[in-house]
C-alpha cells in the first residue's frame, strides 16, 4: 500500500499544532502508518519538520496568490491575505516557534519569497499614504506573522473564538498601523 505523503503531512501538522512535542511514535499514529513507514520517509523530526515548512511555505504562497495583494486597497489586501492564512495558520504557529528552521543564519528561500511579498504590500499601504510611514515594511511584516501565530494559539486553546480569528488580527494590525489622517476603513465586499 503506498503511503500518501500529503496525507502524512497534514496529520503530523494537526497533531504538532496542538502538541508541538509530539514523538514521531504519535506522529505515526496520527497519520494511521507505522514508525517504520514514517521513517522512510522522514529520517527524523528534523526531516519533518523541514518537510511541513515546505507544506507551510506553499501554503503563504497560495493565501498570498488568492489575497491579490496589489488589487485595491492595501487594507483590503491584508485582510484578504489574513482570511486566507488563516486556515494554515497553526500549522504557520507551529513553525514560527521552531528556531532549528534558522539555525546558521540560513532562511529557506521560500520564506524570504513571503516575506518581500508581504513588505511589499506594506510598503504599496505607505506610498498610497494609507499605512503609517514610520513603520518599516519589514517590521509590519514580523508583526503579521506574530499576531497571526498569537492569534493561532489563542483559537487552538479556546480563549479565542475560532470565527473571531480575521477580526482580531486585521483590526489590531491595521488599527495601528493606519495613518491617523489615512482614509477611513472600508467595508469589505
């Protein structure tokens, strides 16, 4: 019976968003193989834990597609990108709490993708006078991941309704980084 690698992967990633020391053992077990079968496919946790950041990173990839993030106004794109996020985000939870992903100062390229997408966006909200100029893109962009994280982990421990998720996250971040004198929020279509 050949193993479906997607199947496994999304199994260990329910299972490590909501129990991030999870053994590969319960990993197995979670995805219905073997430890033996996991193995094979994944040497170790380390192998795992690089094959859901590749899960992750097309995951952005695709919310940041569907987001269109250079149509209309920034605003508006960032909630897009966040509704769109926010499925994978206890998986994107799990990742951004595993340092080893950064060891030697390397970052996957997929990521550094992401992030020049993201600060893009940012930065197009800058020069549209929408966003705040005294913000970076850069640190807009590390805001989004760690309010959509805080966000994930909130939901995930039920002191957050999960249907509030977009909400909290869009009007924390574009609360504060709105220019007081921008053009007012619109309502979404």
């Amino acid at each position: 019976m050949a193993v479906d690698r997607d199947h496994v992967l999304r199994s260990a990633a329910a299972l490590l968003t909501r129990r991030s020391t999870a053994t590969m053992d319960e990993v197995a077990k979670a995805a219905g193989i073997s430890r033996a079968t996991l193995h094979r496919h994944f040497a170790g946790r380390d192998a795992l834990v690089r094959a859901l950041e590749e899960l992750g990173i097309a995951e952005c990839e695709a919310a940041l597609e569907a987001a269109r993030p250079d149509e209309g106004p920034a605003g508006d794109a960032v909630r897009r990108l966040v509704a769109g996020i926010e499925p994978h985000a206890p998986l994107l939870a799990f990742l951004y709490s595993e340092n080893q992903l950064f060891e030697g100062g390397a970052q996957n390229e997929g990521w550094t993708r992401i992030d020049e997408r993201v600060a893009g966006l940012f930065r197009r909200g800058r020069a549209s006078g929408e966003f705040r100029v005294d913000l970076t893109p850069a640190w807009l962009t590390e805001a989004l991941y760690g309010l959509l994280a805080s966000a994930a982990w909130a939901v995930a421990e039920g002191r957050v309704a999960p249907r509030d998720f977009t909400h909290m996250v869009t009007e924390l971040l574009l609360g504060g980084v709105r220019r007081p004198d921008g053009p007012a929020r619109r309502e979404e279509a």
